[in-house]
C-alpha cells in the first residue's frame, strides 16, 4: 500500500467513492456531484501547497492506493475536527460546551477493497507521521454509534473510544481518541 497526495487524474476514482459509501448529496444529479468533487479535489491539490507556505500541518485527504498496481483503494488523511468535545467524559463531560478544534483523522475505504485492513494500514501509517515528524500530542476521529467497521479501525489503532452522553448535537455521536504518548 502507498499513500500519495491526489492529483486530478483521482476525481473519478474520488467521485466513485463518495458515491459508493453514500457520501454523494442526494438532493442533486450525478453531474452536480461531479462538479462539486471536482471542485473539493482542485482545492484539495492547492491546499497542499498553500498549506506548506504557510507553516501549517499538512490539513487534507491522500490517495490509498495498492503499491504494485497503483489501484486506488480509498482516501486517508489529518483534517480539522471541530466539535463539542467538552462533553466527553475525559474532556469534563459539560453539557453544551463550546466548540474547540482538534486534529482529526480520516479515513474512507472503497467497498471493493473493504475488510481488508486498508484503512488501519493507511490511518496507523498516518499516525506514526502525525506523531513522529509533525510532533502532534493527539488525534481524534468522529463517527457514528452504527458504524462498527470505523470502530474497529479506531480499536486496532488503539484509540480510547468515547460517546457523547448528550443529544445534542445529534451528529456528535462517538470519539476516538490517540494520545502520542500511549502511542
């Protein structure tokens, strides 16, 4: 497996996996959504850059892809994560906390190329990057309370799994966090 920035050439691999894990908005036509993925991975290619004259962490997602024959597999990358995370338990577990940024980590494995252990590989070798070179102290990843196959990936990672015990808001559901230094 390797992991590369995305070019252009990757819009319609892209725009199939969005598709195909049901990212896609529904509530427009297929072209629609190609236009916008088009759109996402022109910022995407810039956004390396920009992000790199600026200092910053390298923010945005990578291709996975199969290093013998270059067969893209799905997407991995470190992404901003804005959320109430005061209302985790070790984050003080206050009801209605005000957002608070954190690094994030993402990642979307194409159903053909799922259960294979792609997506651990990709996030563990993004993590070990994460921690070793950028020096970050944490990372954490959202999902959803259903979504077993990204709770797996967060256990085998080795992440500390937390669930909001609030209802609000409805999309915050559950949290994996990694620490460097249980890393």
């Amino acid at each position: 497996m390797r992991i590369r920035p995305l070019r252009m050439e990757d819009l319609n691999d892209c725009h199939r996996l969005y598709v195909d894990i049901d990212w896609a908005d529904k509530s427009v036509s297929e072209d629609e959504n190609l236009t916008r993925r088009r759109e996402w991975l022109e910022w995407t290619v810039r956004n390396y850059e920009q992000l790199a004259r600026l200092y910053q962490p390298p923010y945005g997602e990578r291709a996975v892809e199969l290093k013998e024959s270059g067969q893209f597999v799905g997407l991995v990358g470190l992404v901003p994560l804005l959320a109430p995370f005061g209302q985790l338990p070790s984050f003080g577990r206050v009801e209605g906390s005000r957002f608070s940024a954190e690094v994030g980590l993402f990642w979307a494995t194409a159903p053909a190329w799922q259960r294979r252990g792609y997506a651990t590989e990709a996030a563990r070798a993004l993590v070990a990057h994460a921690f070793d070179h950028l020096k970050l102290g944490r990372i954490l990843a959202g999902t959803q309370r259903d979504n077993t196959a990204s709770l797996d990936v967060m256990r085998r990672l080795g992440m500390r799994i937390e669930e909001n015990p609030f209802p609000e808001p409805p999309w915050f559901e559950v949290t994996g966090i990694l620490e460097a230094a249980s890393w």
